[in-house]
C-alpha cells in the first residue's frame, strides 16, 4: 500500500534493465528514494535515482536521467515522466492510479498505513517520574511522546511493550516517608506550621496522613524512625503511584510494566551485582580512578579508586564508576543491572523517553546497550525540552494543591485530554513548546487539534446529508460496486494523493522515533479536505452530495469516507479521539 515503497521498485528495476542492456555491473542501489515532491505542480512522485547513480556509473546525471525517464514512460500508471534541475526526475500517474489506490485504501479500512509484523520487540520506557507526589506538567510532554511512539512503532508492526521505572531506592524516598510522617502527626491532630526545609509541602500528603491515621491509630508515634520509616514508606509508595496511574489514566495511558528499582537492590542488590560481574567476566570492568570531570563535580565522582566501567571502550566519552569506595554501588549501577534485566526479557531495542536535562544519559546508555548485549541490541534515548504554559499570552500561575508546581491533572481537567496529547506533539520533542490554555481550546483553524477533528465531525456531517437527501451510504462499507473512475476533479485527486502519504509517514515517523509528524500530516490532510469541502460551496457540481448525481455522489463519499479512516487512524496512533459531531 505505500506507493513510495512501490515506485521504488519499479525505478530499481527501470535501471537494472537499462545497464543490463549497456552490460554494466548494477551498483548499490540503496540510495534510490521515490518521494513527494515539494511542489506538487512539479507532478507526483520524485525520484534521485540519477542523481545517486551516475557518479558510481561514470555518467552525467542529467542524461541518465532522461534514460530513466524514457523507460519509466512505458509504465501503464505513469502518465508522464520528466527530467528537473541536474536530475531530478518527476513523476506524474495516471488518474486511474489514484482511483485504483482509494479502492485499496478502502479496502484496507482502518489497517490502511500499518506495518506488517516486524519480529522486532522494543521496550518503551517513559514518564518514570519520582514517585513522591503527583505528576505535574514537565511530566506531561515525556508521558506523551513516550505514549504516541509507543502506539506509532505498534502500528508500524514491532511488538511493543511500554514500562514505568519506579525510582523507588533513592534518598528522595526517605524524604518522602518523613513527610508522610509529618502529615500522619497532623492528621492525629498535632499542630503543623510551616513545613521544614528538605520536606515536600503539597496538601497531597494529608489523605494519605490520614489513612496512616486510619490504619495504625497512634501506634506510629510510639516506634523509633527506624521501625515506622519502612512501613510509611511502602505506605507512601503506593499512594503516590496510584496517585500517578490515575493521572496517567487522565491522559489515556496506561502502561504494560512497572518496574521496581528496589528489585535491583533486593538480596543485597544481586541484580546489580550479577550485571557487574557479566560485565567483568568480558574486560569490561577494572579497578581504577577518574581525572576530575570538567564543571561543576558529579554526585558520585570520587578522588579515590573505585570499581569503574570501561564505557569508553564503547562510545561513551568517560569510563563510569559502578562501586563506590565505600562499597556502595552508584545510580549508574542500577541503570546498567536495569538495561541487563530488559536486555534478558528479550528486547531488540531499549528506548528511554527523558527530559532535557538528562542529556548527559545519551553515551552512557547507548554505551551500556553495546557493552551488555554486545552490540545485538541497542539504547535510544528521546529527549523532551520544557513546556511553558501560558493562559491568553500570561504565565500560568503555580497550583497551591501540589505547592510548586502546576499539576498534570490541573491542565487535563482544564483543556481536556485531546487538546494535551495533540498539542503536546505539535513540535519536535527537542524543541521547546509553548502551551496556550486559551488558543488550544479556540474552535479556529489556528487550533491544529479542532481543526483536525473537525474534519473528521465534517465528513460524518457529509453522510448524514447523504442519507437525508435518501442516498444509501454506510461508511465502513464504502468503495464496494462504487464507480471510483468518475473522481477526476483536481482537488480530488490531490486529496486522494495526500491520503496515499500516510503509509509512508507513519514508516518515516516510526523509523526516525518521531511521532510528532503524525500532527503534522493530519493538519495538512485536514486543510485539503476542508479546502474541497469549500469548493463545493462555490461550484455546485463539486459538491460531496448531490441527489440528482447519484454514482458520483456514492464516489465522492466513499472519498470522504477515506479521509475520516485515515484521520482517525492518526489520532488513535496519537491516542486523540475522533469525534463524529462538534458543537
């Protein structure tokens, strides 16, 4: 179904057959790209097959490509094909092509631009957020990048699993217990003023002070810290993250795997210790010391010899320490013990989704991916830039409920959940974006998120004028006994030929790790649509229905019918709604 792909076959094989004939050697041929081109006044398709061959083949660009060009024309579905520029060939295809792929696309429903099955299985990591209070909305761009991408590579045709990371072993978590412990003293009716430096102040606390309250009466008050902490601890673990699945669940994600990071540290951290010792076991371990980094001194950096990873035998730019010299092993530890257990339930490819800050993770993972798996799987990180929010051009104030931040769920009760997701992959994830409350719930072409959904509300307003005006139509079942040959409006066309674009997106999206393109595409599909819509307005005979044109108006619809499967489609891979009605 992706033409793209199927064109360049047929250019492949429209060179082989010319340097057959000249008995030449056929060179690698995997530069050759078939795509649209950037003006599609210059035709359909684009092909750089002469561009990328003829050095190889010690012949001018240009006059290989009138070769090319001269034998392609004898394609059945080419209409035309021309040399551009140095050579660039354009392609242009018969309508009959276009009409003949809407059928396929209708054909294919709502499977139209998935992948086949891959065989490949990754593991998608995002959102991983401390679990010490409540998700607020620097946790929001990650969890939904890290979502869509998920969905993105699943419809691509990879096995995907998506996973929590439960930073459950850090020191974050004593200072977690201690202002439960804190809010538990409160709730059994101690005054509490200000909240001690070191603690965290949000009001989210005080129910789970007062299930402590519920569950132990005053029995806490009379333990050492060393008897009460582990067991306000696991308490508040749990509250936090079902505080965290609820608001992840506002966003419409909920997750394959959370993971546990104390599991690394259980018995004595023998996860942690087994991936040491694999990695010893093949030279990648050594006793050592490290020259002092450059700015301002990591937590774990130590003048003094420490049991370290030869990470720059692959790719990182600095061995990493593992054990420290007192014995304790280091975050870092746990991130490879992490990669390893991953690495041994059999994924191909580890991708971690992180914020920006975390820049300084990139070489060490992708150096951990080599060194654990020997090269057989690999690390993506995916870095996600900071999000501002804005309300009619103002700085959004911070939330008193989480007491320094604004909450994750705050902006989804405001905006919904649509608007969030939409607009949350309306740039580049490395990018930094901007988050109007006011212009993401304007009803206007410059909200991308109504105006594609609103596309989708307009084509099914289009089949209920059908069946008003006594037309029989069933979306879903369009294109069967329908004669698509009487599409030959331009506009129409040019839509069918936007829609053919989506295979090839979503492989372009799902390769680069970039769901963001998904948003782009919808808009454009969404402004060629209503664009036709308008024309009908203005030429009566270009109308989607028309009851005294009975066979193009069943065309036209099933037209239709093919711009709202790929739309909803789109949205689904984004994880937004399709909305059939909008008031």
């Amino acid at each position: 179904m992706n033409i793209f792909a199927e064109f360049e076959t047929r250019v492949r094989q429209a060179v082989e057959g010319l340097l057959a004939k000249d008995g030449r050697e056929v060179p690698d041929l995997s530069r050759v790209t078939v795509e649209p081109p950037r003006d599609t006044a210059h035709g359909d398709l684009a092909t750089n097959a002469a561009m990328v061959l003829a050095k190889p083949l010690g012949l001018k660009p240009r006059d290989f490509a009138e070769a090319i060009a001269q034998a392609l024309q004898s394609d059945g579905d080419v209409a035309s094909a021309e040399v551009a520029g140095p050579g660039f060939i354009n392609l242009r295809l018969e309508t009959r092509f276009w009409t003949a792929h809407l059928a396929s696309l209708l054909e294919a429903g709502e499977a139209y631009g998935g992948g086949e099955a891959t065989g490949k299985k990754i593991n998608v990591e995002y959102v991983s957020a401390n679990p010490t209070g409540p998700m607020h909305v620097g946790h929001c761009r990650g969890a939904v990048v890290g979502d869509a991408l998920a969905k993105l590579l699943a419809f691509a045709g990879d096995e995907v699993t998506t996973e929590y990371y439960i930073n459950d072993a850090g020191e974050q978590i004593g200072v977690l217990a201690r202002s439960a412990f804190l809010r538990y003293r409160e709730a059994l009716g101690e005054t509490i003023d200000a909240i001690p430096a070191g603690l965290y102040p949000g009001d989210y606390l005080k129910p789970l002070g007062e299930a402590l309250k519920t569950e132990f009466g005053d029995a806490l008050l009379h333990m050492p810290e060393a008897e009460w902490e582990p067991v306000v601890r696991d308490r508040a673990i749990d509250a936090m993250m079902a505080m965290i699945r609820d608001d992840l669940k506002r966003l419409g994600i909920e997750q394959d795997v959370f993971f546990s990071e104390r599991t690394l540290h259980a018995d004595n951290g023998g996860k942690i210790a087994k991936a040491i010792a694999d990695l010893q076991e093949r030279g990648f371990v050594y006793q050592g010391t490290l020259p002092p980094p450059k700015g301002k001194l990591p937590e774990d950096w130590e003048d003094r010899e420490q049991t370290l990873l030869r990470s720059t035998d692959v790719g990182d730019d600095q061995d990493r320490p593992l054990i420290k010299s007192n014995g304790l092993y280091t975050y870092f530890a746990a991130d490879v013990a992490y990669f390893q257990d991953k690495y041994a339930r059999g994924y191909d490819e580890m991708i971690y989704v992180l914020g920006a800050d975390h820049s300084g993770y990139v070489k060490r993972l992708e150096a951990v991916a080599r060194a654990v798996s020997g090269g057989s799987a690999k690390a993506t990180v995916i870095l996600c830039q900071l999000v501002k929010l804005f309300r009619d051009g103002e700085p959004v104030k911070m939330s008193k409920r989480s007491g320094d931040f604004v909450t994750l769920a705050d902006v989804v009760e405001e905006v919904g959940r649509d608007p969030v997701r939409f607009m949350m992959l309306y740039r580049k994830s490395d990018a930094p974006l901007d988050f109007d409350f006011q212009k993401v719930t304007e009803q206007s072409k410059d909200n991308p998120v109504f105006y594609v959904q609103y596309a989708h509300a307009r084509a099914h307003s289009v089949f209920r004028q059908a069946r008003e005006a006594g037309i029989a139509f069933t979306p879903g079942e369009s294109g069967r006994d329908v004669d698509l040959s009487v599409l030959t409006d331009e506009g129409e066309i040019g839509l069918i030929r936007k829609l053919a674009e989506f295979p090839r997106l979503v492989q372009a999206a799902a390769s680069a790790r970039e769901p963001h393109r998904l948003t782009f595409f919808l808009f454009d599909v969404a402004s060629a649509f209503h664009a036709q819509y308008n024309r009908g307005k203005d030429l009566t005979d270009l109308r989607f229905v028309n009851p005294d044109a009975p066979e193009i108006t069943k065309a036209r619809l099933s037209l239709v019918d093919a711009v709202a499967i790929v739309i909803r489609s789109g949205l689904a891979v984004i994880g937004a709604s399709s909305p059939e009605e909008m008031r």
